[in-house]
C-alpha cells in the first residue's frame, strides 16, 4: 500500500459580493465523496484528509476547480501536507498521539 | 459580549532530534485547558479556537512559548483566523452551515 | 534589544463584490509605514515582516482592522511565526543563507 | 497559452537536530531551476511561484520529495495557490497593484 500523508485543505471563493462561503464549501466536498480512497473530515477552517500524496494533489486540484464552475472568478487554496515516512500516520492516530501525552500528564 | 473569531493555531517545533511532535502540542494544549472563554477543538492539523480576537493573539503567543521552555530553539507557527462581522459564527456553525448544504442537496 | 523574529501576513478581505483586493493591501500597508520598529518587505502572496513577535502580534491585529473600516464584512488572515533563538535572524540573512548553499554547490 | 496562478510553496523538514534548514531549500530550489516554466522568487517566508496550475503542483511536489532523499523522515509543506481567471495574473503586477494604489494615496 502506498504511503498515505495527512493534508488539509482550505478552498476560499474571493470576489463573491456574498459574505457566506459554505454553498461552495459543500460543493467541493462532493468530490471527496466521489473519491473513496481519500479519507476526510470537515473542519471549522478546512478539511482534513489522508491519502496517498499524488492523490491529495489531484483531489485538490479538482477541489479547487468547483468554485469557478459556480461562477467565481477568483480562487484562493491553501494545502499543508504532514508526510511522515518513519511510520504509518492517520487522521486518528495523530490526535490520539496527543491526548495520550495529555492523560499522562494528568495521571 | 465582545466579537468572536474562529481561528485556527498549529505550532511546529523545528530542529528537534525526534520526528514526534506530540508531546510538544499536549503541553501547549495545556494553556488552553487554563483560558476558559477560548474554545477550542484539536485536529490532526492544528488546534481550532474560539474566542476574541485579542484573547487568541494571547494565548497564541503563550503557546509558541512553550516549545522553548522545554527546549526547543527554533519554532514555526501558523495562526488562521476567520473573523466575520455581519452576524455571530462559531466552531460548531461553520461545520453544520457546510452540512445543511450538502444535506440539501442530496434530498 | 527584544529578540526579532521574522513571519509573513496575508489579509483577505471576503465578501467583496470585486475580484481585486490591491487597494484593501496598499491601505493594510499604511499601518507598517507608521510603525518604524517593524522591518517589511511586500510579496506577490503576502508580506513578510521582521520584529519583536509581540509588535508583530499587534501591528498584524491593526492591520486586520483596515478592511473592516473599509466595509468589508468578512476578513481572512494567516500568519506565519519564524521564531530562531539559538542566533539572530533577518528577512535578507534568511535568503542569503539559501543562495550561500546554492552558490556553493554550482561550484 | 494555459492560464498561470501565482502560488506560494513552503518545505519545512522536522526531526532534523540542527535548526538550519537552509541546505534544504537550496536543494529543493535546485527543482525548480530545472524547470524553466516555472517563474520565482524566493522570500524569506518561503518561494512564490508563477506557471499553470497542474506545472505548480507537479513542482511542488518534486521539491517535497528533495528533503527525504537527504535522510529526512518527515516533511511538514505549506501550498498557498491564488488563482484569478478574470484577467493574467503576473508575481510582479500582483506587487505593482499594492504599489500604485499606495502611491496614489500619497499624491
């Protein structure tokens, strides 16, 4: 199996005379629905993934193409990508590893 | 009561030996557990917070502080903050506005 | 003297019926011109600033505020934090140190 | 001629015991003079880029992967991508824009 990253991804629409984002937030997120080897979840400021890294680029990219097919003219996406390669890492895992350092420290 | 912000924290140490940087992110989640009128929630990619604006360039600084108290000589931090006037947002909004969408569309 | 940090802010003002944001960023830069103890550079994707992270904290908040003064409803900020405490740092010595490895490995 | 975005990439290696990552961005920008579509300018915040958007991701991808192959085990890369389809878009308009506007309100 390919080694999987953690990403996340912010898409934001500029130049909409609306303030409200999450129209074209839900739109992008039907890729990631349409992508079953992407592992996601939705955040207050993004969405965060897991996958293969070529993957999280294509799917980005995709992503980033769904504001402009609703009519915006200007896009701007942020990408942070967390690629450890001295061990398997997931979206669980990396919260887990914290709240563990947490629980200790109360004990 | 004073405006909030959603806003989005991750704080990276850099030069340190170990690849595992949880230990560092739990003990600066410990600033937060001692600021109660800041939200927050912790992701795989950074912390997500709730609070004034003031209040969350405060406990930002304290907790870039806390990788050099235990060490650290060189830390990287990213601060995103989504600050909406037109009406009141939270954490717990701004997921469930992108679902509401995503719900409607699928009916 | 306080201890410099170098970081990068990017203000996007949201909700603005027009594309361009030229104008939001020249009036943004107003505040950096009046606070002389702030060195900064503008970019194509933000500017880079270099001062004591305190300074950095309140220059960045107040240059937050101008779009919102403008009419805009809706801002997104990100900042970026270098914090090096083991040697000096500056915007032109954090480039140099980069084209110093280039130059000598064309050797 | 395909559309050009202007990005922002930045290649942060962790788990490194030294602070200095300089060797590290000279390596990676060493991608980039090797791909001649490719625009930029490197800040002390990371390196801002000009060139079709797949080309970027492509590029930004290849720079990740510099890092590893010098023994690193985890790389933390930040994408910033602004992307205007109304009208081109060049790194050095982007920075005259601000420039005028600042310029005018002078006069």
């Amino acid at each position: 199996m390919e080694k999987e990253v953690v990403a996340e991804l912010a898409i934001i629409p500029l130049g909409t005379a609306d303030t409200g984002l999450s129209r074209y937030i839900a739109a992008c997120l039907e890729i990631l629905r349409n992508n079953e080897d992407i592992q996601y979840q939705l955040t207050a400021m993004g969405t965060v993934m897991q996958g293969p890294l070529s993957r999280i680029l294509e799917v980005a990219q995709q992503m980033h193409e769904v504001p402009f097919s609703m009519g915006v003219s200007r896009v701007f996406t942020t990408l942070k990508i967390d690629d450890r390669r001295d061990r398997p890492e997931t979206i669980e895992r990396k919260v887990e590893a914290v709240l563990e350092f947490e629980k200790a420290k109360g004990e």
